[in-house]
C-alpha cells in the first residue's frame, strides 16, 4: 500500500516541477492534511487538486487517496471536467457508474490491484465490500476534475421545494425532510405575475 502511494505522489511530483520556475514553494507540489475531517466513507479523503496542489496547474492531472472503513460508502456523484481511474490498494470496493446515454447501471466488484475507468461526468458510486478497511487512488484527466454530488445538487441548496418536487418523483413533504437533513431551504417560490398591460407601461 505504501509502495504504491508514495510511487504516485513520486510521479505527481516530478511531473508537475518540469514546467515551473524555481520560484515555486515546496508547498506546491506536497500535500498532506492528516487533520481533515471524515467523509461517508468512514475517514479523510486525501486529494490532489489544482486549488489544494498548486503544482498540478497546467499539467491536466490530478489524484484522490480514499480510505473506505467496513460500511463505508461514497454517494452518488460526477466529476464534470475529468474522467477517474480507480486503483484499489487493499481490500476491496463495489464500483459503478450510470450510462448516460443508455442510463444503464455498470459495476464491478473490485479487489487489491483491480482498475475502474469512471468516464468523465458520469453519476458513480463506491462502496466497501467486506469486512476490511479498503484503501483506493484516484487519477483524474484534469487538474481539476470538479465534484458533484447528487443529494447535495437536489437538497443542499436554494432550489424551491415545490420545483424539486416537480421535477422529481418525490413528494413536497419529502423534499422538506431531504433538504433538513441536508441543509438546503425550503422556501417556497413566489412567482411574478406580469400582464401585457404592466409590460407595456
């Protein structure tokens, strides 16, 4: 496993001096917060991007490190501006994404030295398979790939209730309890009404 991570952030690193001057820190190219907090999938999620890994802009890549426990999960979500290649470590995930074009689900159970591609903007998921701890890399096509996460977009936000539950299946009272729990408004739209008349004085 440490061979592994250390080979990444080795060739992450090297690339990613070649086209800068030395006026770079050594903050651009190493990143480690051992203090950030947990994610769904049980522990911190270590990623290099261009905002968090200076280093990486202009090069068109970028890597996560995902430590999943027993349990753990990573929701619904897309990376607009890159595809994901996913490497496990150790112990093992179930990984999919949903087809846009024919909204076909794909998975695939994957185990330690297991490769997933993850097209780019595609809805996927991860979760932990088993009763071990599972530790996976990410590469990204893009220094800064983005994130997207489904429940968040939906719930998370300003979006009228009645609008969520006009363009879904679910309804208000749901919405309300959705964006509670994740911390969106559930405000209600006020439309204006205008009439020709109004327009044209």
């Amino acid at each position: 496993m440490a061979k592994a991570e250390l080979l990444l952030l080795a060739v992450v690193s090297t690339l990613s001096v070649l086209p800068f001057s030395s006026l770079a820190v050594y903050q651009d190219f190493c990143i480690a917060d051992l203090a950030a907090s947990a994610t769904p999938g049980g522990s911190p999620l270590g990623s290099a991007i261009v905002t968090t890994f200076p280093g990486l802009n202009g090069l068109g890549i970028s890597a996560a490190r995902m430590v999943m426990v027993p349990g753990g999960a990573t929701p619904l979500h897309s990376h607009p501006g890159g595809t994901e290649l996913i490497y496990v470590v150790e112990g093992s995930v179930v990984s999919g994404f949903i087809s846009a074009a024919l909204n076909r689900v794909y998975t695939k159970t994957l185990y330690a030295g297991d490769l997933m591609v993850l097209p780019r903007g595609q809805l996927h998921f991860q979760y932990s398979h088993g009763n071990a701890t599972a530790v996976t890399l990410s590469s990204f096509s893009s220094d800064n790939p983005g994130l997207q996460i489904l429940d968040f977009a939906l719930f998370a936000n300003d979006l009228p209730t009645e609008v969520v539950n006009k363009v879904t299946t679910l309804d208000e009272l749901q919405v309300i309890k959705l964006k509670a729990l994740f911390g969106g408004g559930a405000r209600r739209t006020h439309y204006l009404y205008t009439t020709v008349n109004s327009i044209e004085a």
